[in-house]
C-alpha cells in the first residue's frame, strides 16, 4: 500500500490540510476526502469537462491532475464560486436561462465560464463557444449555456461596452 500524503492547500479561498495516495486524482480527493461533491466525474478521462476545477486560477480536469499537485496551490471548485452562501452573477444567471438539466456537466461549465470573464469582461457569442469547447454537455445543448454567460457578464461588468 503506498504511504499517504500530507497535501497543503488553499481550497475554496481557505488553508486545508488533507492525505491523499501519490496515485489519488484531485477529483478523487475532493469528491471522496473532502466531501465536496460539485464537481462531477463524467469521463474520467479529461475529454468531457464536467471535473472541471480552476488550479491557480487555470482550468484543468480534476481528474487528470494528482491531489499532490494541489500542494501549496490555490484550488477553486463549483462550491467556491458562491458568495457567501448564495449563488453568484453568474449561478444565479445559468437558473435564470434554464442552462442546466442533469446537472452533470453543469459545476465544470460554470467553472470554465467562471475563467473567461476573468479574463475577458464581456466575451462575444465566438469566444463563450470557443472557450466552453471543453466541456460537453448532452441535456440542454448550447444556446442556453451561451446566453447565461453572456447575460451574466453584461450584469457583472454594465460599465463595459460590448463588441
């Protein structure tokens, strides 16, 4: 049996301390260590997207990346995108559009759309499809997915002038 890990991380904006095996997978630890069981195993082969975590602010499929290499990192699941307790711009916009069904794809969507209005305040209909290209939803198809996004980011950033 190999020996256990000491991890030390930021987890959801918080210092956490956990154990994980050298062979355990990020998902596998926040899912079956830290009970944190928003992000969703789909594939387990990083081609579906729905495992999706921001890793020092980059999206990566958790189940491709080992809990060690969370060591002395910053990671962010869907649970941390609420802001104190309640659903934020953009959770509450992917409810108002219908832009989710099963639920499945839903937490590593919402991460992945996260990402991009970081990085770009008020993305056009190209750039929201180019960027969630990763992750594969089979329930509500796209258009309402791309919508929330789009209406979450005019409601995060009024100031900004869309393209």
């Amino acid at each position: 049996m190999p020996k256990s890990l000491i991890i030390a991380t930021k987890l959801n904006g918080q210092p956490v301390q956990f154990l994980a095996e050298p062979r355990q997978s990020l998902l596998e630890t926040l899912r079956d260590t830290l009970h944190l069981t928003g992000t969703k195993e789909g594939c387990a082969n990083g081609n579906c997207g729905a495992c999706s975590v921001l890793l020092d602010g980059r999206v990566v499929n958790s189940c491709l990346v080992l809990a060690a290499e969370a060591a002395g990192r910053e990671v962010t699941t869907v649970e941390g995108l609420a802001e104190s307790g309640k659903l934020n711009t953009l959770q509450q916009s992917f409810l108002e559009h219908a832009a989710l069904q099963c639920g499945i794809c839903t937490p590593g969507v919402l991460i992945a759309a996260a990402a991009l209005l970081e990085q770009v305040p008020h993305p056009t209909e190209e750039e929201v499809r180019q960027f969630l290209a990763g992750n594969l939803c089979r329930c509500t198809g796209y258009d309402k997915i791309v919508r929330a996004v789009i209406d979450a980011a005019d409601r995060m950033h009024p100031e900004v002038t869309q393209p």
